[in-house]
C-alpha cells in the first residue's frame, strides 16, 4: 500500500498496512550522497555513540540512523 505522505515527507517513500508504517525507508541513497561522503578517523568520544556523532556532523543526534543505514 502506499503511503499519504507528501512527496517531501521523509515517510513518502515508506510503505504501510492499514495501521502501521513500515520499515523506513529514507529517500537518501548511496549515489544520490557520494559527493557528499566524509571519510575521517573516529575519536574516542564517538566510541558506542552515533548519536554524539550525528549531533556534531549533523546537528541532531536523532539523525544517528544514517550511520547504521549506510555502514
């Protein structure tokens, strides 16, 4: 089923039942961000924390599922 979501909604490419939304899907893909891809060493700050990582390249730690996503 599709979603109702605005083409601009983060959600629109997420399919759903009847009730539910199904896994996220972003609309982010790996072609559409390799100009856009940093490579760098991880401090030890960042250790078991994509959320402190998302917050200082990002400005949200909402935003750690990115890393999970593309990694």
């Amino acid at each position: 089923m599709e979603s109702n979501y605005q083409s601009n909604s983060n959600y629109a490419n997420t399919n759903k039942n009847s009730k539910y939304l199904d896994l996220y899907n972003p609309p982010l893909t790996r072609e559409t961000l390799s100009d856009k891809t940093l490579s760098f060493i991880l401090q030890p700050k960042y250790d078991r924390r994509p959320d402190i990582l998302a917050n200082d390249l990002y400005g949200s730690p909402r935003l750690w599922w990115v890393f999970v996503h593309y990694n």
